[in-house]
C-alpha cells in the first residue's frame, strides 16, 4: 500500500464519519474491506486512526481469497454464499484489489 493510499483511506473514514447518517447509538458500525491480505499496509489502520474509530463503534472484517494478515474470513469461492447476512454491512471498502 502506497503511503498515499493509507492518508485518503483515513481522510475517506474522516468524511464518511462527517456524513454518516447512522445514529451514534448504532453498534457497531460493520465495515467490510473486500481484498484486505496485507501485502505491505491495510485500511484497518488507517481506520484505528480516523474520526470514524473515534466517534462510532466499529468493526472492520477483512475479506479476502487467501489466509494472511488483515483477513478475517477466507472466501473459498466469490461466487457462491457471502457469509454475511443481509443488511450486516454498514460500509463496504476495497482498495487495490487485483484479481488475476
């Protein structure tokens, strides 16, 4: 992740705190970051240091096609059942995602 990445990624969290229309008392805000292997640097952090972290509570899970740093759940095949359950994810991200 270039240095440049993680700052709009905070600045992003920042604004979307400024802008979200979800009550304070909605807990936790569920945000899913699609491609989150950490390969040199992930949103995750930029997300502990945004005003978003601060005013809501958050929980960020990281997706991605393989086992690795920043990845909560494995997805086997995108295609078939997303293991999430409709209306569980607040803020979708996906930064750098390269699909080969």
């Amino acid at each position: 992740m270039h240095a440049s990445a993680w700052i709009f990624g905070n600045l992003f969290f920042t604004w979307v705190a400024d802008l979200l229309l979800i009550d304070p008392q909605h807990s936790p805000i569920q945000i899913v970051d699609i491609g989150s292997y950490d390969v040199n640097g992930n949103l995750r952090t930029a997300l502990e240091y945004s005003e978003l972290n601060h005013r809501y509570d958050v929980n960020y899970t990281g997706v991605d096609m393989s086992e690795g740093r920043n990845v909560d759940v494995v997805l086997k095949d995108p295609y078939d059942i997303w293991p999430f359950e409709h209306n569980y994810i607040d803020i979708v991200i996906s930064l750098s995602l390269i699909h080969i």
